[in-house]
C-alpha cells in the first residue's frame, strides 16, 4: 500500500499569535493560532504542526494553553516544537494534546535525550527539526543552525540527521533556513542530499510559493510537505496543494 503524502500548515507561535517572515525576520501577525488551525482541519490538512518561537517562560505557559485549545478543536494529529529539552516537556506536551514533539536545540546540546524521550515515549513521537542552511567547511556542505537561523551549531547537517535517526527519532522536519518564507520553491538538492542518508519519514519545510513547489519536493523524495505563509495569508489553499499533488501522480488523501 502506497502511504500518501501528507500537507502540513505550520503555525510559528510568539506570545499567542501566529507570526510569519522571511528567514524569520520581519515578522508579521498572521492570526489566532486556534482559529488558523481549526480553518485548516476543515480545509483537509493531514497534520498541523505547532512551534512556539517564543523564549521567555511566561511565553512557555501561553503555547501549553494554546496547544490544549488546538487539541481540542481539530481532529488530526497536532506536532509541537519549541523549548524541548527534555522527558517531562515531552510529557507536559502529550499531556496538553499534542500527538507529536518536535525537539531541536534541546537534542543538539544533549544528543543523548533523543534516546531518554523513545524509550519513554516511543519513536513516532519524536521529530527532528532540522534547521540547516549551506554553510563553508562542513563535509556535506550543510550546517545545523539555531536561533532562528543566526547562529551555527558546529556540525554538519547530514552527519547529524544520521546520528539522530540512529538515536531514535522517528521523523525529520528539514527546514532551509536559506529558503524559509522567501516563496521561490524547497531546497531540492538539500532535500535529496538528506533523503538520500535516512530511512525516516522526511517533512519538506521552507520556501513554498506555489502548488507546483510542492510537487517539486515530493519528486525529491518528501513524504510531507509543510508550509505557513502560503496557507495563511490565502496563497494557496491545502486543497490546492493536494490537487496538484494528486495531478502529478502522487497519492493524497483528498477531502
């Protein structure tokens, strides 16, 4: 049985409202994170992912509201990302609804988390956000960044997607930080360099602007394809994805 490729909006939370930039600079208000994602469970999205861009903890107590009235008004499964350093945030997270967490700087400063979160949970519930942007005298040529993109890690992107998937996760987010939010289209090469080092399920993530980009991201061997300002600010609507998707071969589950 072919599986479908999945149609992702993402909701990239500060302070309760749903924001969207360019590289995530320039950030503009996109909406109420519940009303957006509640729009997106009847528009036939196969999964809404959440991540909280926010710091400080009060922002933290915000997002756990947030997510718990997201959980209960939309039907299909809900990741969140953002602050995850650990076994208990992990739990809090499942705990306010959440089907998934997706874990980013928590795992790069402490690899070994990745192992404490599967054991505990099970690997479908943990996704890699990987941020990564081209980056000089790394071996693959692809850097892991944080902060937003600001700021490199150190390592090489494809030699830490490895290890991660050796660690546990069951899923892998890339998102081009080169890309994000400028509209010209996925990361191809990036996006066949990582396919081509991992078994997991791989979300295609940064840079959507038309249906047509999203057919490009499945060629180039996305199981998912996640995008924000594209849905939000009504570019183009998951039913237009999933048509266009649909038209060029590829398994969708349409509405």
């Amino acid at each position: 049985m072919t599986v479908a490729i999945r149609v992702i909006p993402c909701l990239d939370v500060t302070d309760g409202r749903v924001v969207k930039g360019v590289n995530f600079q320039n950030l503009r208000d996109a909406g109420d994170p519940v009303e957006l994602a509640a729009r997106y469970n009847e528009q036939g999205a196969d999964e809404v992912t959440f991540l909280d861009i926010s710091a400080s903890s009060r922002g933290r107590e915000t997002t756990r509201e947030v997510v718990t009235r997201c959980a209960e008004t939309v039907f299909i499964p809900l990741t969140v990302g953002g602050g995850v350093r650990s076994v208990e945030d992990v739990d809090i997270l499942l705990r306010c609804g959440a089907d998934k967490v997706g874990i980013n700087t928590g795992a790069i400063t402490r690899p070994e988390v990745i192992d404490e979160i599967t054991e505990r949970f099970g690997s479908q519930v943990l996704v890699l956000s990987l941020d990564a942007r081209r980056e000089a005298g790394m071996p693959s040529g692809y850097g892991v960044t944080t902060h937003g993109g600001t700021k490199s890690a150190g390592l090489d992107a494809i030699e830490w997607v490895k290890q991660a998937c050796e660690r546990g996760v069951g899923e892998v987010l890339l998102n081009s930080m080169d890309a994000d939010g400028t509209t010209g289209g996925f990361d191809l090469e990036m996006l066949e360099d990582v396919r081509n080092a991992i078994e997991v399920p791989l979300i295609a993530s940064g840079g959507a602007g038309t249906a047509a980009h999203f057919v490009d991201a499945a060629r180039a061997g996305a199981d998912a394809v996640l995008a924000a300002s594209v849905f939000h600010f009504d570019v183009l609507s998951v039913d237009d994805v999933k048509q266009a998707l649909d038209k060029a071969g590829f398994p969708v589950r349409l509405a």
